[in-house]
C-alpha cells in the first residue's frame, strides 16, 4: 500500500481519487484550501487512512510545506497527485494581469513546485508517480480563458520534462486530461449561460457518450497511472471524456 498526496481533493475528482485510493488501502494526506470540505472528505469511512491539511497552493512555501508535512507524518511519499486548479473567465479586455498570475501560480507553478520538493521522496519509492491534472483543454482553446488553455497545455510540457529528468530516478510522471466533468469547477461556466439546459443539450451533442463525466468516471484513471499497472507509461497524457476529443 501506499502513500498519495492530494493536492486539491476537498470535492470534485480528487475528492473521487481520494475515496478510491483509500478503498485500496493506499494512506492519503489531502492538502486542500477548503478547510472544512477536506475535513470532511478525509472522515468517509474507508480502509485507507487519510488526514487533511489546509494549504494555498498559490503560496510556494505551502506547496513545499504540504510535502514535507506527508513525509513526517507518513514516513514515504510513492504518489503526488497535482490535481487544483482554477478557471477564470473574462473577455480579453477585461482579463487583469492577477488573474493570469493567480492561474499560473495554481495550475503550473504549483504541480511544479510540488514534483521539485516530492522528487527526493519519490527517488526512495519503488513506484514513485506524479500526476498532473491538465485538461481536454490543453489541447483546444475557448474565447474567454486564455489563462486556464496555457496553463493546461503548460503542464503537458512540464510533464515531458519531468518526465526525462525523474526517469533515471524510477519517478514515472504523467497528465490526467479530464473532459467535461461534473463538479462544482464548471459552475461559473453553467451560470453565465442564458439557457444553461439549451447549453447543456448542445454540449451533449459533441460528446460520443452523450453526458458529462462523474468524478468516479476519472478516478480509475489516477488510479492506473498511480499503479505499477502503469509501470512503463511516463511523459505521455491519459484522455478521459466520453469522446469529447476525439470526433
Ligand atoms: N470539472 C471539469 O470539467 C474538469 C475538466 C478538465 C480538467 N479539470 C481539472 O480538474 C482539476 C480538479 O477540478 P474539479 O472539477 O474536481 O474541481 P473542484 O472545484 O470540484 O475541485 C478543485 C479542488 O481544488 C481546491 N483548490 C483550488 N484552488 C486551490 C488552492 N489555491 N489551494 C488549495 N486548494 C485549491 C478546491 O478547494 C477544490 O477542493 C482542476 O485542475 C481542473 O482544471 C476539471
């Protein structure tokens, strides 16, 4: 069994990789802003212990902090789920240098600066992974976000060379590329809709399995890259929504 940490996991899909991890048996620390969604999360009754600890992951002190913090409360560290991220929107006008920064600090400075503190820990594992939750759109981009795409299509790049220097160290890192999901993240896109059904019908159109994702439908896939199952996958990206990306 193992030791995960989850970066951003108080609902959502790491919330679903949180139970799923710990339904195996592996030991999880869940290091969320959300102080009382992760205490909550980490209290579910299942076989894998779990502890949550309060974090900025805009704050790079914290993303060292929460590392160290799983290594002396859980002695190893074998899985770094990179998984917080956050979408601001506004056309490009109005789009302000904060809240490019603030995406950068969160969804590229932050998977950076935990895989740069894990690595020595992961070296010491005999199945040391990172994942890094990019996205479908790391691949494509819509008016509106140019913040959320770089930073998407930053960690594909991120990966591939985390990817060449952790190898020799038997540290595997890879991207998890969620489609459309059904979590609170898409929230303000569904609120700034004139007919958030019409939308959704026509969302559903381009998608080959007709829905949205569950956060349970992504979890098996951490769960793959997280195993030895994976043991020969490092620096590639592992698509999951339905065929949204596909047609
Ligand atoms: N939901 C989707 O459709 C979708 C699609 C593709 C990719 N993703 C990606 O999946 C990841 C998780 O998204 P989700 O849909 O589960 O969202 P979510 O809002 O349900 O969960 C995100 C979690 O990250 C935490 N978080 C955010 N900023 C943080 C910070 N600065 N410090 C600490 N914790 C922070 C939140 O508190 C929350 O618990 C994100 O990186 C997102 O970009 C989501």
């Amino acid at each position: 069994m193992g030791v995960v940490l989850i970066a951003g996991g108080a609902s959502g899909i790491g919330r679903a990789a949180l139970d799923a991890f710990r339904q195996q048996g592996d030991t999880v620390l869940l290091a969320d802003r959300d102080e009382a969604g992760a205490r909550a999360a980490v209290a579910a009754d299942l076989p894998g212990p779990a502890e949550a600890i309060v974090c900025d992951l805009a704050n790079p002190d914290d993303c060292d902090r929460i590392v160290a913090a799983c290594v002396e409360r859980f002695g190893r560290l074998d899985t770094v789920f990179a998984n917080a991220g956050v979408l601001l929107s506004a056309p490009l006008a109005e789009f302000t240098a904060q809240m490019w920064d603030l995406s950068v600090a969160v969804n590229l400075r932050a998977p950076f600066l935990l895989a740069r503190a894990a690595a020595p820990h992961l070296a010491r594992s005999d199945n040391g992974s990172i994942i890094l939750t990019s996205s479908t759109g790391g691949l494509r981009g819509h008016a509106g976000m140019p913040a959320y795409h770089a930073t998407k299509a930053g960690l594909l790049g991120l990966c591939r060379s985390l990817a060449d220097e952790l190898a020799p160290h038997g540290t595997r890192v890879n991207c998890l590329l969620p489609g459309w999901i059904d979590t609170p993240f898409n929230a303000p896109f569904w609120d700034h809709q004139s007919d958030p059904k019409d939308a959704e019908d026509r969302l559903l159109a381009t998608i080959p399995m007709r829905r949205q994702g569950l956060p349970e439908d992504v979890a098996g896939a951490v769960l793959f890259l997280a195993s030895p199952a994976s043991r020969y996958v490092t620096g590639t990206s592992l698509v999951v929504d339905g065929g949204y990306s596909a047609v």
